[in-house]
C-alpha cells in the first residue's frame, strides 16, 4: 500500500512574518521538515495557495472565515514554500509534486489544486498508486481540514498528524478537528 506525506500549505505568508501570519507556523514547517527527512514515503505531495486574483477571497474589510487580506499572490515570496520545508524536499530522495490552487477563486482544499501538468491531486495520488495519507500543515481549521475531509471522501486511509498543524484561531480548530474525528478521520 503506498503512502504519501500531503504538506499542506506551509508557506511564507501563512507563517509568522507572513501576510497572514498563523501562531505557530514556523514551528509546523520545521517539524514538516523534519518529517520529511525522515523519509518513509512513497510520495510527497506540497500544496500552496497560488492566487492571481482570487475575486472575493480577498478583501480590504476580511471577515477570517470567508475572506482574508492579501495573501499568497502567485509569483510572490510569500506565496513560496517556507525555506526549511523547501531545503527538506530539496534534499529528500522521495518523489515530490507540488499542487497549486486558487488562482482565480477561493480553494482549501488541495484537491481542488492541480500540478504543472494539470493534473487534479486525486489524479496525481493514483497514478502513484496511494491508498493511505497523512496530512500536515496550515491552518488545521481551514485547508488542512479541507484538505483531509477531500482526501478520505476520496477513499483514502486518512490520518492527519495534528502536532504537525496550526490553526488560525482556537475555537475554529476544534471545530474543525471535532468534524474530521466523526468523519471519521484518524488523528495523531
């Protein structure tokens, strides 16, 4: 059964520092590091927001459920892979694909991502022949959460290694990790 690590969104402007900056981001992407270099999959798939004009997503007057300040604009250095995620999979000896999203509207999910080929996340995990993905990375209350409810939705052994996530706000991070256990995702 071949598994995948999916390292979802850890990118510069959702770490601290960062246009929307998540407590705890930085300290997500060095343990995803980590993770990464310990090896032990059979694929490694790295989402990011990738936005050229995402209409209402962004806003001047964000609501941080529905719209958000500017954030990832495709090209920028904040839409790129934090540095110690990025020197990971520089230096790892398992395949690595990246998936983009939301070019031009809102998406969470990686799965609403596709890679340079154009190829949709779901395509791209089954042509690798994956059945079984931990899921990592930023916001656990957004597409972290997105990510893993598409991933087991798909049919996919879904674990999401919580101490390798960070949420946006408390309350919104329990919400969403009460909604994946009874969806029955697995949680670490």
């Amino acid at each position: 059964m071949a598994r995948a690590l999916i390292v979802v969104d850890v990118q510069n402007d959702f770490c601290e520092g960062g246009a929307l900056g998540v407590t705890g981001g930085n300290d997500v992407a060095r343990g995803v590091a980590a993770k990464i270099g310990e090896g032990g999959y059979d694929l490694v798939v790295t989402t990011q927001d990738w936005h050229v004009d995402p209409g209402t997503h962004w806003s001047a007057s964000p609501d941080y459920l529905d719209t958000w300040p500017v954030h990832c604009e495709a090209g920028t250095a904040g839409a790129e892979l934090h540095p110690a995620v990025a020197a990971a999979l520089a230096a790892t000896d398992m395949p690595v694909v990246g998936v983009r999203k939301g070019e031009y509207e809102a998406a969470y999910s990686g799965f609403e991502g596709v890679d340079d080929a154009g190829r949709p996340l779901a395509e791209v995990l089954g042509a690798a022949g994956v059945e079984e993905v931990d899921v990592v990375g930023i916001a656990t209350d957004h597409c972290v959460r997105a990510t893993a409810l598409d991933a087991h939705a798909t049919g996919l052994a879904t674990t999401v290694l919580v101490d390798l996530t960070a949420g946006v706000a408390p309350g919104t991070t329990k919400v969403a990790l009460d909604l994946l256990r009874e969806k029955e995702v697995r949680l670490v």
